[in-house]
C-alpha cells in the first residue's frame, strides 16, 4: 500500500463547508467509495489546521499503486459525491496548487474510511 499526505491551502473561513463535506462523506459512504474505487485511491485521514493564520486540509491518501491512478476524469462515473466535492473545492481550495508530500512509510494496512471527533 502506497500513501501520500496532501497539504491544501484553503480559502479564510472554509472549515465550516470542510465539515460539510466530511458529514456528506461519512453519510453517504457508498458513493465516496465508489468514486475513489473508480480513480484507484482512498483518503485514510483527513486534517484541518491553521498555520500562520491560513488554514490547511490534509489528506492522507492511499493506493495500492500510484502509477495506476486515474488522470482522465472524463472516463470517471460520477457519483452524488462529485457534486458536493466540487462545490467544496471551487469554493474553499485556494488558487495556490496543493503540495504533494510522498510518505517515508506506510503502517496501517486497515482500508476503512472513519471520522473521529476529538474531544468526546
């Protein structure tokens, strides 16, 4: 299993369309899964985080091979998910390009997309 950490740069005040999208995510579970079986890919983790007085989205993302992702989402059968995901990325990611960070290593084998509330 291959991973990478996705680190996005995020319009000022999108955290609350990040929850948005992440409640959509985990309520509608079947459409993301189907979309990210689709492209070869799954978000593991997903961070929100306020640096410098900008705010980020980090996602983990994992692959059994990276090389074979889909590039063409023309070919893509989209899914509910891609409107709501759409919607959250023209609104809330910055024109700034995400930075691509390749992982050291990769330990958790477990395919499962989750959400945590800290602090409960």
């Amino acid at each position: 299993m291959e991973t990478k950490l996705l680190k996005i740069k995020l319009n000022l005040n999108a955290r609350p369309q990040a929850d948005e999208l992440l409640a959509y995510m985990q309520d509608n579970i079947a459409f993301t899964r189907e979309e990210m079986r689709q492209k070869g890919y799954f978000w593991d983790s997903v961070f929100f985080a306020e640096e410098g007085g900008r705010e980020y989205l980090y996602i983990v993302i994992k692959s059994e091979d990276f090389s074979c992702i889909m590039m063409d989402e023309s070919e893509l059968i989209c899914t509910p998910f891609r409107e709501v995901y759409e919607r959250f990325r023209k609104a809330c990611w910055s024109t700034e390009p995400y930075q691509d960070i390749e992982a050291l290593a990769c330990f958790n084998s477990q395919m499962e997309f989750d959400s945590v509330e800290l602090g409960k």
